[in-house]
C-alpha cells in the first residue's frame, strides 16, 4: 500500500516544546508577579505544546499515529512535581480522547508514566545539571520500554516497527536532553543576572559609602579637635563662642553631606512627576563630590532650567552612574564638565570629561549588559542609564577619543505644563 510518511511534523512538535519554554522563562523573567504562580505559569505554557503535538502528529505508518506530547508533559512533572503532572495528565487526556476518542491503553500508558515520573520529581529537583541530562535519558529510555511492553500486553493490533523504535524509543532521549539543557541554562541566566544586578547596587552603594564616610570624617575630625579645645579652663567667653561655631558648621556640613544621601538611598515609587534638571542634576554632583574628591577630579557645571518628565528617583541613578563613569575614567584626576540647555522642545544636557576615552567598539557596545570598559565593571550601570533615558523618550549620544576624553549628550523632551493642561 502505497503511505506517504509525514515525520516534517517532528520539527514542528520540537518547535511548541522550545517555544513553549522560551515563553516560560521570559514570562517568569519580564513579570515579577507571576513568580507567585510557578507551578500555574508552567502547567500552561506545558499545555500548549501537548495540544498543538496531539493536533499536529507524525504518522509512522499506516497503522501508528505518534506525537512527542509526552517530552512537556515529563518535563513538566519533574520541574513542577505531582500536582502540576496531575493538571497535564488530566489535559492530556481529555484532549487526547477529545481527538481520537475514549482509549484504555493510552489511559494505562500516561498513568504509568505520570506516577513513575512524578515519583522520580522529589530526586530530580535536587540533582546538578549532568545528572539531571543523564537521570532524564534514563527515565525516557526506561518509559518508553515500559509502555511500549504494556502496548503489546493489552492490545493485538499493536506492533513494534523500525520507524516506531526510531521515532518512539531513540529520538526522545535526544529531544528531552535539549529541552532540558536549555531550560538549565535560561535557568542559569536569570539567576546570574539577578546576582550581577545585585553586585553592581553594592559595588555603588559601597563605593559612595567609602566615599561619603571619607568625606564626613574630615568635619568630625575638626569638631574633636574644637571639643578638646573647649576643655581649656582659661577660655575667654568670644573664644568659646567661635570655637562653638565652628563646631555647629562642621556638624551641619557632616549633616547635609548625610541627609543627601539618605535622601538619594530612599526606595523610589514607580511614579512619573516633573523633574527639574537643574535642581536634580545638581543634587547628584553634590552627591558625587566626595567621590570625585577621592579622585582628584574637579566637578564644574552650567545647568539652565528646564522640566521633564520621569521618575525623579531613576533620573538621579542614572546621572550617578553617567558622572560616576565619567570620574572613573580619569584616574589620574581631572576636570568634568556638566552643562544643560534648552533648545526648542528638548533639554540637552553634556557630560564630559578628558580622562582614557573609548575605542569605536567600546561606544558601539555602550550600554550592553555585562560589558564594560573597566576591569571589574559589569555594564549594568551604563545599561540602566540607557534603559531610563530611554523610558523618558529620550535619546543618548555618545563621542569619544581615545586619551582625549568622553562626551555624553542626552536628549529629553520639554514638558511644559501650559500645554499639558489643554
């Protein structure tokens, strides 16, 4: 009898199965609040593939219908456990007899995989990255003897041909391996970029921290020193008072130096308000002098009014990493030049500095997450400045010679209130 095989359709059930995961991560990635729902969030995306297999299957011959629908429901069970491998069972089924109709054999078929696989779970979680490939080929090979055994146990029509062994019993030890694998490496990624994030906010925090105590200690020293003068028992009241004053004026520049900081450390809401450039760019070089002072760099700055719109909170982090960059890139000291302007409808604003400078690939791959000029630089600073320039539909340019300097110029729309209102 003349049968045209099918199997193309291999391809397609590998493609709902990477996709279906792809989907997943990048859900559990971009949406914080579905990591609440893990084991919902991965029954779905698991589902889909099982459904679209079943819609789509591989013909083998003319007496055997196949599918890889049961590669995301295993998977599924050994990263979810028994309760997210029930929810597929029960998809499984009911749209396996929704197709085809009622069937005992592949009842018995996917109850027996559905309990050995969810017993293996407990044991899997638990395993590094080669055991997991290994144990899985194991339980793939050993399911598919097994039922395979059951199917010609309860059924008579049931026959074991070469295109069956190939495409039931060897292709899907290799797909389960290359789901597998790429799911442990996106795994791998998020969890690796949630730890660079959180070393970049310490590398900063510490960073402005030594350097704010650095700056503090200089007016505590010079209040001890008036304190131990005020014991002198033969003081004239004038003297006293001055000595007193000098005091107050040093604490109160110890004071401001740590208001600011708190101020800039407080946790920021996600709310868009006006943002004043001069004023806020001008906390963050306030904020940023002691480390420039460390560095023997000198802060100048020419700022003209003008109102944007944005977080206020995410605006300072990202001018603190721009003139941060730009201290950094003179450690010799040096001067740093902030200047804005308003033309038209947007606000310019130029940050520049006469420190290494950057070669044509370091400005082209400026902003890219984990790459950095520096040597112990991760790029997420520069990332997140970009990031938020570009939320605030603005646009960064970049001009840069090699030990001649840097020059950022960033572009922000004008808000202007007149006009919002209408």
């Amino acid at each position: 009898m003349n049968f045209i095989y099918i199997n193309q359709n291999i391809l397609d059930n590998l493609f709902y199965i990477l996709v279906s995961i792809l989907i997943y991560y990048i859900l559990l990635d971009h949406v914080k609040r579905l990591s609440q729902y893990g084991k919902t969030l991965i029954t779905a995306c698991m589902s889909i593939p099982i459904i679209l297999c079943m819609k789509f299957p591989i013909y083998i011959d003319e007496y055997c219908v196949h599918d890889l629908r049961q590669i995301p429901f295993i998977i599924g069970t050994l990263y979810g456990g028994w309760p997210v491998g029930a929810a597929l069972l029960v998809i499984i089924l009911t749209f396996r007899f929704a197709f085809y109709g009622f069937n005992l054999l592949t009842l018995t078929v996917y109850i027996v995989i559905f309990i050995i696989t969810a017993l293996f779970s407990s044991k899997f979680k638990n395993f590094n990255r080669k055991n997991k490939l290994n144990s899985s080929i194991l339980l793939i090979l050993f399911l598919g003897i097994l039922t395979s055994f059951i199917s010609i146990v309860m059924s008579d029509y049931f026959r074991i041909t070469e295109a069956y062994v190939f495409y039931f019993i060897i292709l899907p030890p290799f797909i389960i391996v290359l789901a597998l694998y790429i799911i442990e490496i996106l795994k791998d990624a998020i969890i690796i970029r949630t730890q660079m994030v959180r070393l970049e906010k310490m590398e900063v925090v510490s960073q402005l921290a030594a350097s704010i105590s650095h700056e503090v200690r200089n007016p505590l020293t010079v209040v001890k020193g008036f304190v131990q003068l005020l014991k002198a028992p033969d003081l004239t009241q004038e003297v006293r008072e001055q000595y007193i004053q000098h005091v107050v004026r040093e604490l109160n520049s110890a004071e401001s130096i740590i208001s600011e900081y708190l101020a800039f450390a407080k946790p920021a809401l996600e709310k868009v308000e006006n943002i004043l450039i001069n004023r806020e760019i001008g906390y963050v070089i306030e904020m940023i002098k002691p480390l420039a002072n460390m560095n023997l760099v000198t802060i100048s700055n020419q700022l003209a009014p003008g109102i944007t719109r944005g977080n206020i909170q995410h605006f300072k982090q990202c001018f603190l990493n721009l003139i941060k960059n730009g201290i950094e890139a003179m450690p010799n000291g040096g001067e740093l030049n902030i200047v804005s302007y308003v033309n038209n409808f947007d606000i310019i604003i130029e940050i520049s500095d006469n420190g290494v400078g950057m070669n044509k690939e370091q400005i082209n791959r400026f902003g890219e997450p984990y790459y950095s000029s520096k040597e112990k630089g991760t790029g997420l600073g520069s990332m997140v400045a970009v990031k938020t320039i570009q939320t605030m539909n603005g646009t960064l340019h970049l001009t840069s010679a090699l030990n001649k300097g840097t020059t950022i110029s960033i572009t922000l729309p004008v808000y202007q209130e007149d006009h919002s209102a209408k």
